[in-house]
C-alpha cells in the first residue's frame, strides 16, 4: 500500500529536498511512521511512503539509509546564553572533592590579570558528601582576583574574600529578603551565597559586553546543533532579548524569549511597540521565582528539612505583592506565565494564584506554565490537568537529585518527585527541558533519565521510584508536540505533517527498539531547522 500524507499541496509543485529510505517517527498519532520527507522552503511538502509526486529535476535527494528521524527537539527551559558562556568558562560540574575544587580553580585562574572577575562553576557539594565550601579554600591565590562561582542549580554560590569586599558584604550585612548569606560560628561571612543573597555581588561584576554576549551566543546555537535541538524555551534577562533581537537573521534555532518578571515594564512597552515576534523569535511569555532549590535547602516546603529542621526553605521574590501585580498586568495583555516552583509548599501557592487570576480576568486559553513542578502532593498532581496549567519539567535533574534528596525530605515527598507518568496518566501537557546551564542540555539525557530514572551514584538499577518511568514515544513527545503546545505553536510545529515548519533531527538508532542504556551511546547525524541543514555529522 502506498501511503501519501498530503493535505494541500499542488500536484505539480516539487520539493527543494527529499530526505528518503528513512526510519521516520512523525510525533502525529494518526499517521506515525513514513519513509521520506519533502520540504520546500521551510515547510513540509510531504511526508509518506513513496516520493515520487515531489520529486522533480532540481530537488536534491539525501538518503537517510534507513536512521531514525523525528521532529526537532525543543527544550522548554533553559538559560541559553549563560550557557555560551559557561562552556567559555571554568567548569566544576565534575569535580568530586576538596582538593580538586581548589586545584581546579588555582589552575583556572594562573592566567587571569588582576582585577579580572572570575564565574562559572557548576559545583555541587553534594559530590563531595556535602561539604560546602569556603572562601578560604580559594582566597590564597585569588586575593586581587574577585571570584563568584555558582553551584549547579543556580541557587547558592561562593564569592571569595575580594568579591565579598567589593560588594561591602561583612559580618555586619544583614541577610536579604528571600535569600541567606551563610555565616562561620563567629558571624562571619563563609562565602556561600544562596538565592537573593547572591544580589549583593550581582551590581558589582561588570556587564558583559555585546561583543560578548553575541559570542556567547553563537557559542550555545553552534552546541545546540549538534545535540538536535531546533528550539529552547529561554528563561532570559533583558540583555538577553536584545542580543536575541540583534542576532535575529542569524539565529540557527527557534528562540521563545521568556524574559524575568522584574523587567516588566520594558516588556510591556516593547509587546506594544512590536507584537509578540515571530516564528524565529518571540517573547509573548514571563517568567518569575517562587523558591529556590533543594540542593540548596531554599525550596518552599511544607514540612522543615529532615537535614535542618529550622528553615521549610525560602520564598524568593523579595516582594510577593509587587509579583501578583505584575502577573495581573501580563495576563490581561496576553502574556504566558513560566514560574519556578520546586517545593510543595511553592507548587500550592502558584496553581491557586494561577485559580484566582483565572477567577478575576476570566477564563481563556492561558497556558500557564510551573517551571520545574519538582515536588508535588497527590492533590496538586492532579490540579495540572484539571486546571490547563502545564508541568514543565527537567529529567536530567532527577538523575543527579536522586543521589541525595532523600536527605533531604521523607519518602512522602520523594513519591511527589519528578512525577512523570503520575503527571501523564492524569492527561496533563507535560513537556520537557533541560534547565542549562544548570544540567545537560542534551535531549538524549533527558530522554534516558525519564525511561529509566537511573541515577548518578548507581543505586537505583532498575530505577528511582521506577512507577514513574515513562515509554521512549512519551518522552519524545514531551521534548516535541507537548513543548509546541506549551509554546502556542502546535499548528506549525511538534510533528511532522504536511504544512509544517520543517524543523526536525536525524539520530544514529531507533530511541525506541534500543536498550535504554544505549540511548546514551546515540548520536545526532543531522539537525534541520526550517528545511535547511544547521549540523551534520
């Protein structure tokens, strides 16, 4: 039987390209599987079983030899230039002790000039049994050198004694609102900095120049192409933005700017001044904080941490009210909410002020997005679902977390975490991101975490909490049509139907028929964002 997944196209009109012999996932449920794909220009001309129709004299014919090809991967969160810019910086992802961290840093920094601020990092303590670590350990060979570099999760970093002079932090500083400067027996500032504490060092390092954050960028989008990745979900700063907009017709992947909430006034203006984007790049979303992390131990719970019985965590937004009206004001010009909630207590408060906002503006397609939804109890799980909020979740990260969390919290709250096929049974629009440069940006990480929900320390065989586990289709989903829904562009993307954007990616094996340990060993042949080749192989 021949199959021909055709809707509109002219009989006579033929395809720029044709990507043939091929083992192709479409993500459309009523036509999964085909052999080729036709694009002309951006879009999909055709996509079926036998090419013939489109071929004509000029098309250029590319022989997938039987690969797995499947929509483009969208990541429906991340921080993508602070990414360019950590792969140019040091990195401290790995290391998994004392004496590596300070030789780690003491090799770095041989070559920095006096004066010259030093980021970057990525530590986690955890690594290391949960030490944190102190100024003292890098303050000897960073004296005239000022230092700020972040733990993994973005919620807590170790700012040395030159850093901490400049900003005019001492024992006297009192701690901010919705953030913790750590402190030695004697009142002393250790150099960890968690949440909004970490806003004291912020003003002082200088801002990074155009030239920079346009290298910075190009940097993640060439990385980005290798990994199959057409799209991100970008949980950005203004600066952000205008590099985006700056680099707009050199852009090699989709960008949906999600600017943070405290830049609302420059957003407004610009949504009133220029709409909400295009195809390329758009920013009709914002995003704002409700907590911090629980590697840091400043994500809002309901119940104190098993590790430290005096603090539930944090609320991050120093101004709660300030953020309530900001969200009313978007949300009646038809902005998206992203908001990051990781604790329980956080994930409550944000889907019953998502309740009221719905009460007081009406009812309409909103959208509305929790970032993370890390933590959750049976009654919130369901409350996705049943109010049309999205669940946009990070896989990657259960595999580092589950090596520690349940320091953290009871074996109640670890049930309510990383809920992936709790989320999914309950038919609520799960999508999938990577949170970089917090975790791996790689969608094939993402991808074997949520199917096997195996863990960094190699306890967990068969699984964390393995009921969670979810099918290689569901996860593609979830970095593919589901993050289209989440973005409004289900219409144009997510699947691979005729009339679509052509933004897909070619894989080295079958994701589906394969051990899930060897999805790991899978690598990107080919990555396609509007019908033309950003990376090959």
């Amino acid at each position: 039987m021949i199959l021909l997944f055709t809707t509109s196209c002219e009989w006579n009109q033929f395809a720029d390209k044709i990507y043939y012999n091929g083992n192709i996932w479409t993500g459309n449920p009523n036509r999964p599987k085909a052999e080729f794909i036709a694009v002309n220009g951006e879009t999909i001309l055709g996509v079926g079983s036998n090419y013939n129709t489109f071929q004509g004299p000029d098309t250029e014919m590319i022989n997938l030899e039987g690969e797995f090809l499947v929509p483009g991967f969208m990541d429906s969160h991340t921080h993508f230039i602070s990414g360019g810019f950590q792969l140019m910086s040091i990195n401290l992802r790995d290391v998994s002790g004392k004496d590596e961290f300070i030789s780690r840093v003491k090799d770095y920094v041989m070559n920095i000039p006096t004066g010259q601020w030093v980021q970057g990092g990525d530590w986690d303590h955890e690594m290391w049994g949960g030490e944190l670590p102190t100024k003292e350990w890098i303050d000897s060979y960073t004296r005239e050198i000022p230092v700020m570099l972040s733990r993994l999760d973005g919620h807590m970093a170790l700012a040395n004694s030159k850093a901490l002079e400049l900003a005019g932090v001492n024992k006297n500083t009192p701690n901010p609102p919705g953030g913790i400067i750590e402190r030695n027996k004697y009142g002393v500032p250790t150099g960890v900095l968690r949440d909004e504490a970490m806003g004291l060092i912020w003003p002082f390092i200088p801002e990074n120049s155009e030239e920079e954050m346009d290298a910075a960028l190009e940097k993640s989008m060439e990385y980005a192409a290798s990994l199959g990745l057409t799209q991100v979900h970008d949980m950005c700063s203004w600066d952000d933005l205008e590099t985006y907009v700056r680099n707009k017709e050199k852009l090699s992947l989709r960008i949906y700017a999600l600017p943070y909430y405290t830049h609302w006034k420059k957003h407004k203006a610009y949504v009133e001044k220029h709409g909400f984007g295009d195809d390329a790049l758009r920013w009709n979303g914002i995003k704002a904080m409700m907590d911090g992390s629980l590697g840091s131990r400043t994500a809002w719970m309901h119940n104190p941490y098993k590790d430290d019985p005096n603090t539930k965590g944090l609320v991050v937004s120093a101004d709660t009210l300030e953020l309530r009206n900001v969200l009313r004001e978007a949300d009646q010009l038809g902005i998206q909410f992203a908001i990051h909630a990781i604790g329980t207590r956080a994930n409550e408060w944000i889907l019953d002020e998502f309740k009221v906002i719905e009460k007081e503006n009406g009812a309409r397609d909103r959208r509305s997005r929790v970032e993370h939804a890390q933590h959750l109890t049976p009654k919130d799980m369901k409350r996705f679902s049943v109010d049309g909020v999205i669940p946009s979740m990070q896989p990657a990260h259960l595999y580092d977390d589950a090596a520690w969390a349940h320091k953290r919290v009871e074996d109640d709250i670890l049930q309510g975490t990383y809920v992936f096929q709790s989320l999914l049974k309950s038919n609520a629009i799960l999508t999938f991101g990577s949170d970089w440069n917090v975790a791996s940006l790689d969608p094939l990480m993402g991808i074997y975490t949520a199917v096997s929900r195996k863990t960094r320390d190699g306890k967990n065989p068969d699984g964390w909490y393995p009921n969670e586990k979810i099918s290689v289709e569901d996860a593609l989903r979830c970095y593919t049509i589901n993050s289209a829904y989440a973005g409004f562009q289900e219409d144009k993307l997510g699947s691979l139907e005729t009339g679509k954007l052509a933004d897909f990616v070619v894989l080295s094996k079958d994701l589906r028929v394969i051990n899930p340990d060897d999805i790991l060993n899978t690598h990107v042949v080919r990555t396609v964002v509007g019908g033309k080749d950003v990376y090959v192989k």
